[in-house]
C-alpha cells in the first residue's frame, strides 16, 4: 500500500508538505527530500495513506533517504509545535533551530564530534557554607522528580557554587549525564567558563551566535552522541538533541 508522509522543513514557512514515504518510515525521521531547487533536511510529522484532496499525484516527490543519526522523539514533536503556537512564529522556523545545522553546505565536510574527558579527581569545587548546602541537599533530594527549584539571593552570594556542587554530584552517579546551562547573553559565558573549567578540570561546550559553523558541528553530533556533557549557552541551545539530559540551570533567570 502507497503511504505518504506530511514532512515539515526548516524554513519560515508553518505548512508541512506531502511525499511518498519510504519502507519502513517512521514519525520522527529526520529525511532529506527535493524541495523546489533544492535537497533539505526535515522531519517526517505524520504517515497516512490517503492521496491529499484536490491534489495531482504526479506532483508528489519521493523522500530521498533517512538520517541514520538523527531521529526526533514524539515529545521533541510536541516541542516545536508547543514553542510555534507560544511565539507565533511557524513551526518550520523552530525546526530550522532544532536540525537547521544539517542544511549547511558544508555540513559534508569531515569533523569529528566534541568529547568531554571527564575525570572526577580533577573536580576541585569549593567548601558549601552551611545555607549553601543546606539549599543543596534539599535539591538533591528530589533530583529524580524532575522538579523546579528557584535559588534567590544577591549578587555573589554563592548561587553558582550550588549549582556546580549539583552538577558534580550528577556527573558522579552518572557518568552519562548531560547538563546544560542557560545564559540570558553572550557577554557572560568568559567568567562563567574559566570558573567551571578551574573547578571540573575540563571545558564545557559554548553554544551561541558567535560560534563557527564547524564548531557548531562538532557540538552538535557531541550533544547527540551523548560525549558533550556540559554545554553553556544561549536560549537556542535548548533545542539541541540532548542524549541524557538531566538538568537545566537557568542563571540569571530573574533577567528579562
């Protein structure tokens, strides 16, 4: 039987468009088809087997191939359409956040995906004052639950060093484990960088505008590899294809 899939791709455009899927198509590939003059990447959103109304068959283009690496969740689905109907913005452009590095005409060339060494005895975190852990172990208790916690206090009052003490303990049970943490700007990534790197030993990933193409790359197939353990980043950096994520800090979230 002839089945179709409805196919969103990263552009500013909020329709999805119909092609004959391949054997085996699955919700969520992530596929490469011929889109007016050009080949782009997108995501499969939908597969039926009904011919579209009032629409030429002979029209419809074939999906090309299947990304072997890269495959949405039906939570990252509901994602991109949760954060198009929020912003008003078309679900196209979100996708373009999500996989757009795909489309990039160098995207062929060879790289290799950053990887984090992470070895424990070289964390060096600083001593918790007592409020300081007692806000710490108050979270780690509920560090399953999935829960949101708000630590308030001064400038300086040591809200960083509870949050990398978090991290350490993450990073200790679970040597998979994915963090990433949330900037409101570019500006304040240097301070922040050079105090992780002087407390774990290694250099977390950056991820904003500035970054290179190549670079990009090399995170991005790190994220989705699960080898790029800690990432500090900008708001885009939420739509990255996190393995393992199991926790987001959001600093300076009182920031508007």
């Amino acid at each position: 039987m002839t089945k179709f899939a409805q196919i969103i791709l990263p552009s500013a455009l909020n329709d999805d468009f119909t092609y004959f899927a391949l054997e085996n198509q699955q919700i969520g590939d992530v596929v490469l088809v011929e889109f007016g003059r050009q080949k782009l990447w997108g995501v499969v959103i939908l597969l039926h087997d009904k011919v579209p109304n009032n629409f030429d068959i002979k029209k419809i283009k074939n999906v090309l191939e299947i990304h072997q690496k890269i495959k949405l969740t039906l939570n990252q689905i509901k994602f991109i359409e949760a954060i198009s109907s929020y912003n008003l913005a078309s679900r196209g452009l979100v996708l373009k956040s999500f996989i757009g590095i795909l489309n990039s005409d160098k995207v062929q060339k060879e790289f290799t995906p950053l990887t984090h060494e992470i070895n424990q005895k070289n964390f060096h975190l600083k001593t918790l004052l007592p409020e300081q852990q007692k806000i710490y172990d108050e979270i780690c208790r509920d560090l399953s639950s999935a829960k949101t916690f708000l630590i308030d206090g001064v400038t300086g009052s040591g809200k960083t060093e509870i949050y990398f003490a978090i991290i350490a303990e993450i990073l200790k049970k679970d040597a998979s484990s994915q963090i990433l943490i949330l900037l409101p700007e570019i500006a304040l990534t240097s301070q922040l960088l050079s105090r992780f790197e002087e407390q774990f030993g290694f250099c977390p990933a950056l991820w904003h505008s500035k970054i290179s193409k190549k670079r990009k790359r090399e995170i991005y197939f790190g994220v989705l590899n699960g080898t790029v353990k800690v990432l500090i980043g900008a708001r885009s950096s939420l739509l990255l294809p996190f393995k393992n994520l199991q926790l987001i800090v959001i600093d300076e979230e009182h920031d508007a």
